[in-house]
C-alpha cells in the first residue's frame, strides 16, 4: 500500500466516526423513520415540521446525510431516499452504541494506564447503555428462531428457560412471547438492567418472566438441573470468570439440557481478521471500551474481550466439558451461535 492509500484509508474510518454521530441523531430524531415513511420529495421545513424539530438544524443535518449520499436531492432540491433503498436504512441500527463510546474513552484511558485501576463493570458504565443495548438486537424474535433451528428436541419440552445477562430482557421477552407456557428467568448482576426488564415485563403484562440480580458465578443455590435451556446472548467475552462462570451454567442444566452461546464470530488470530474492519475492526473499538474493561473487572479477571475470538473459545467449551453440536450465525457475524449440550450427561 501507498503512503495516500494508506493516509487515505485512515482519513476515510475517521470521516466515518463524525458522520455517524449525524446517523444516530437521525435515528433518534425520527428523520429517518419520517424519510421512510414519506411517499414524495420533501423540502428540509417540512421534514423539520413533521419531526418538530427546527429547521435550521435539520437543514444542516441534511446537508450531512446529501454528502454522503444516505438522503437523495431530485431536480427541484427536495430530500428523499427511494423506495428501493429505504430497507437499506436498517443498518442504522449498526449505530446503537456509538452515543455511548466517547463518554467512556476518559474512564478507559486510566485502566490502560500501568498504574490505573484495572477495568470496570457494565455497572460502572453509563445507565443509557443498557437501553442502548436492546439496539444491537432489533428483532429478538428472529433471533430466537434462529436459535431454536439448532436444537433437536421438540420446542415444547423447552420448559425452563434462563437467559443469562439478560441486560434490559430484550432477548427474555422474546422467550415470552414464543414460550408462553414456560418459565422464563433472566440473570443480570446490574441493577440497572434488572429494573428495566422488570419495568418493561410489567408495562406488558408477561406473566411468565422472573428477574433476578446476580452474578453468573454464584446462581441460587436450588437451581441445580432446572432448566432444559440456557442462554448466553453476547456475554460470555464478558465475564471475568469464564470458567466458574461456564461451571454454573453446567450445574443449573439439565443434563439432557442446551445451552446457546451466542458471541462475536471474529477470529482470534489477529492476522485473520486483516481487512475485516466492519466485524472485527468495530468489535476491538468497542471491546477496548466496554467488554474488555468489564472482562478484568475483578480480581484474578482473565480479560477476554471480543478478542478472545471465535477459535479459542470453541476449544475453551469444548475443554470445559461441552460439546459443540452446531455453530452458525444468527443476525450476522457479530452474532455466532455455539449451541452446547453436555459431554458428559
Ligand atoms: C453485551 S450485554 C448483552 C445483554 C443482553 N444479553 C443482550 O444481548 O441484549 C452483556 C450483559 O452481561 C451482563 N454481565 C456481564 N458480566 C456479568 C456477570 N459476571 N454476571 C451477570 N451478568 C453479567 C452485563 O451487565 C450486560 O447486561
């Protein structure tokens, strides 16, 4: 590579970096869902209009979005995006953490420090991200088919199900709604997440979830061999104890149970992700701010981090007592299913 390319390539992720900032205010704004829902060219006051924002604002928002051609000009320089490309604008989605990554850069910087604290846990960070989160996974339902293609026994004998880090309980409340009949518990050891999934599971209704605040390490005592599934949805990279943590999650299976183990599927070689900036590039970004903090958050921590990769946490289940029965993506490739039963049941 040239010295241009190269500066290029550099110029190129950080003008990505600013404009994202302007994608996130359009989500959260609600210019992207009037531009979606919009049949015709609009001027920039009627699409301030329509969001009850000020024009000026959304004027320069444009301006951003026209640039960067995400919002198309027609001849008369109203905005639009074509009917064609508006199911493209899902991948805006892909911004759910980005609010959140500068606020935690000062706290992160002290733990890089040789003689800084070592990490911090989600209960450390920043409230928002919880909510934040449910983001990452905006159709939980799909995922749960997704997940159940991997499991051979009938769905109706899924009885008792744990969803562990469950966070604000996007992924327990699509276990409601599939299983019904069955008793749902989710695990979280922030207390911010618990009481958002309590808050939501009784603004719904559902009657089948239970919430508890714990660590993975140290699940209720009376739970040994209660359930015929357990998730893991974007945790396990996490933990500071994998090992106890693994260890737990085999006592409160069932033995004929299956646990999925859904986690980033970025390679753990360094040299293997080379060029892969979209998985494994944005995954380090947020792993050096979020899960690798969290992950030698205590004492003895091993600090996974996403970069633990998808190899060398296949051979750590399969070392720890699991067989790996199926592995595939769901969502994407940030989003690789381990499915698990015991190996020795
Ligand atoms: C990346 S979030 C995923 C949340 C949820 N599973 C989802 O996909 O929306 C990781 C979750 O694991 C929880 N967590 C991390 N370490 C934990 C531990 N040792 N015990 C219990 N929960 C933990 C965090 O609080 C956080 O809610």
């Amino acid at each position: 590579m040239d010295v241009e390319t190269y500066s290029k390539t550099i110029s190129d992720f950080i003008a990505g970096g600013y404009i994202t900032s302007a994608i996130t205010l359009g989500n959260d704004l609600g210019l992207f869902e009037e531009l979606k829902r919009l049949d015709k060219p609009v001027t920039s006051q009627q699409l301030a209009d329509a969001c009850k924002l000020k024009e000026r604002y959304v004027r320069e928002w444009l301006g951003c979005m026209v640039s960067t051609r995400i919002v198309l000009l027609d001849e008369s320089d109203n905005y639009f995006i074509p009917d064609a490309l508006k199911p493209g604008l899902n991948a805006t989605d892909f911004a759910f953490i980005y609010p959140v990554m500068g606020t935690l850069t000062e706290n992160v910087k002290k733990c890089w420090r040789a003689d800084g604290p070592d990490g911090f846990g989600y209960e450390d960070m920043p409230r928002c991200l919880v909510d934040l989160t449910e983001g990452k996974t905006p159709d939980p339902d799909k995922v749960i088919g997704q997940l159940l293609m991997s499991i051979t026994r009938p769905k109706e004998s899924l009885i008792t199900i744990l969803d562990l880090g469950c966070g604000g309980g996007n992924i327990t409340r699509a276990l409601s709604r599939h299983f019904p009949d069955a008793q749902i518990y989710g695990v979280d050891y922030n207390d911010t997440a618990i009481d958002r999934a309590v808050t939501v599971a009784k603004q719904q209704g559902i009657r089948n979830e239970t919430f508890i605040q714990a660590n993975v390490t140290s699940l209720p005592r009376d739970w040994t061999h209660k359930f015929d599934w357990v998730i893991l949805y974007d945790v396990l990279h996490d933990l500071p104890d994998p090992v106890n943590s693994m260890k737990e999650v085999y006592r409160v299976l069932k033995d004929d149970g299956v646990a999925s183990i859904v986690d980033p599927g970025i390679h753990s070689n360094h040299k293997d992700n080379i060029g892969d900036s979209n998985v494994a590039g944005v995954g380090y970004a947020i792993s050096s701010l979020i899960c690798l903090p969290c992950s030698l958050s205590t004492k003895g921590a091993v600090g996974n981090g996403i970069g633990w990769g998808k190899e060398d946490k296949e051979a750590f289940l399969s070392n720890s007592g699991w067989i790996v029965i199926d592995k595939r993506d769901v969502e994407s490739a940030f989003a690789l299913n381990f499915t698990c039963v015991k190996a020795n049941a």
